[in-house]
C-alpha cells in the first residue's frame, strides 16, 4: 500500500546494481472490462538487466524476466531502495540484475502511466479493475518487451494481488509466482471498511466537486481522512510503540505520517485506485495455477490479519495439491505490518526456495 513505513530491518548494502532503463509503451483503443475505451492506454516501466531468451529442458520458451509489482498508490520507484533492490538486485544475490531481467512497471493508474489525473479526463477516466491492469500489463510484456515466458512473476499488496490474477489468468506464463502482503479472496470486512471510508470521505468533501476539483483547491478533509487511514492500516503497533512511546511523540509521528501521505495523493488517482478491486476474486481460478507459488503475509499485518486463516484455507481449497505454500511471518522489532512486504530481508529465503525449486 501507499506509504510504506521505513525499516531498519537489513543492513545498508554497497549499492552494484544497474541504473534503470526508462521506457513506455502506448496501447491505441485499449478496451476496459467496463466497456470504456481509451484511445492512447500508456504504460511507463523501467528495465534492470538484458533480457535473454532460452529453451528449457521440456521445449518450451523460457527467459530470464522477473516481472515485479507495487502495491496502491506506488510506482516502479517503490522497489529501488536499500530495502529491496538492496537485498536483491546487487551482484550475487538472488535477483542479481546482471543475471536477469527485472521489469518494474508502472500500472494503470499509477506512477507516471495513464491515470486520472495526467490525462485530464479526472473522474471520466474509465472505471478500470485489477482484470484490466493484468491483461495491459501482458500486452506490455508480450508486444512491446518481447516478454513470452516469466521466471518469476511477484507483487507486493495490490501487486501481490495481480500475481494471483496473472496465475489464474495466464497459467503457464510464469515458472514461479510470489504474492506479498495480500490474500487470493476478495475484499470484504475490514478490509473494505476502511477503503470506504476513504472514498466516502472523499466524495463527502465539497472541495471534491464531482471529480473536478482545482489543483491547487483538492479536498484537503478526504484527503486527510485517506491519509489518516493508511498510516493505521499499513503499520504495526509493535514498530509505533518503539517509535513513538510518548503522547507527544505520537502525534508528531502520526502528524509528519499524514503530511507526507497527503503530499503526494491526488483524490481522483486514489478514488480509481482503491475501486479497482471492487470485482477482484481469484478464487474460481486457483485451480488453473500449473506453477509453484509461495505467498507470504506478515502477522501483524493490519490490512490481510493471519487471524482470518483466508490465505491456507483457498491454497488448500482452491489449488493444486503441492503447488502452493502459505508463509506467515511472525512478529518481530523488524517486521513492519503490511509494509513488511518491501522488506526483503525478512521474506527473501523463501523467494530462494521457490527460485530453486523452479530452477
């Protein structure tokens, strides 16, 4: 999710990986589930490493492309940190950028893609869903990077929640899947709560206008009240007890959290961004999944709470027998709720596992 708190949890490593190649590609006529068309759909990436394509042992296509996805309200920026590209992308780690070919894109409605806000349409852009953001994001891969197979397709939140949907909706275009930080089921309980009352919250305030809101007049109140909601929901109470064990240091926290969260929100982005998983529900797909995927969730994870047991019962429920496994990880000074999933260092032994088991 937007605004992940930062971590202390891995140590600084010397930066080796690669500066990023910039790119975009523009889809004409691009047609959403809703039946909306938008005639230039463009998606911005970025590329670390040279892509090559190979045969595997049984005949079929096989690249080195790992295709890896942020969570609402992020870009591609959010995984080239100490944290992640850090822990990953370095020489001789697991995703070692001059081994393969990391693709971070930009999705609909996020970063420096098409989105309300950058095409002018506002609240007339069209009523996009996660199944439209999958399907753009494998016309991007196919027939603009000349991506045919995955080694390794991973998501964090929201981008965990399309690694579900590409496993069920392209079964065999990926030789490994890792969902973080989100839950093969569709939103509902508090997980929907606390998305509408941001978008009430939003359409509430008379600055909102319909969607047609000044720059420089946005609603401020919903935007406070977004901002307010995801720093509770995207923390642990372990990590704000640590960094905030006074009242007064609470609300300074809790103040600087808001103020960054609200500086970098567009009212409409967000809007379009929580609805687009209003019909997520990869569900009556898991038994189309043919390839290992290990997920995992953190257990003080506020937004998907190990409590609801959602994640082992639709692996066991839903996919096939020895293809899934379910990683809870448990509470620690290092683990940061839902924002664990950035956190490399924390998860990455079974990003290891699952590499070597697909090897």
């Amino acid at each position: 999710m937007m605004g992940a708190f930062p971590s202390s949890a891995s140590e600084t490593p010397r930066r080796t990986w690669p500066t990023p190649t910039s790119g975009a590609s523009t889809i004409t006529n691009f047609v959403f589930g809703t039946g909306e068309t938008l005639p230039e759909l463009h998606l911005h990436y970025k590329t670390l490493g040279t892509l090559r394509k190979t045969v595997s042992r049984d005949g079929r296509a096989a690249t080195n492309a790992v295709l890896i996805m942020h969570g609402t309200g992020g870009s591609s920026d959010n995984f080239l940190n100490d944290n992640f590209a850090g822990a990953l992308f370095n020489e001789g780690q697991l995703l070692d950028a001059s081994r393969y070919y990391i693709i971070l894109r930009d999705a609909i409605g996020h970063g420096r893609s098409s989105k309300p806000s950058s095409t002018g349409l506002h609240a007339r852009f069209p009523r996009y869903t996660y199944d439209d953001m999958v399907r753009a994001d494998h016309h991007l891969l196919t027939q603009h990077l000349g991506v045919e197979h995955l080694r390794l397709a991973m998501g964090t939140s929201m981008g965990g929640m399309h690694t579900w949907l590409f496993g069920t909706t392209y079964p065999d275009f990926a030789d490994a899947l890792m969902p973080l930080a989100s839950l093969p089921a569709p939103i509902a309980g508090r997980n929907r709560m606390w998305r509408k009352i941001i978008v009430d919250a939003i359409r509430a305030d008379p600055r909102y206008r319909d969607g047609e809101y000044a720059a420089d007049d946005p609603p401020l109140t919903g935007l406070r009240t977004a901002a307010s909601m995801m720093t509770l929901m995207v923390s642990a109470p372990l990590h704000l007890q640590h960094e905030a064990p006074t009242r007064e240091a609470a609300d300074r926290l809790l103040e600087e959290q808001i103020t960054a969260r609200m500086q970098a929100m567009d009212a409409n982005d967000l809007l379009y961004a929580l609805e687009a998983s209003r019909d997520y529900d990869p569900r009556p797909g898991l038994h189309r999944i043919t390839v290992p995927l290990v997920a995992v969730n953190s257990a003080d994870d506020q937004i998907n709470p190990p409590e609801l047991g959602i994640l082992q019962r639709e692996i066991e429920k839903g996919m096939r027998h020895g293809l899934g496994k379910a990683v809870i990880l448990p509470i620690s000074e290092d683990t940061r709720g839902h924002s664990s999933h950035t956190i490399a260092a924390l998860w990455k032994e079974y990003l290891a596992e699952l590499l070597d088991k697909t090897a």
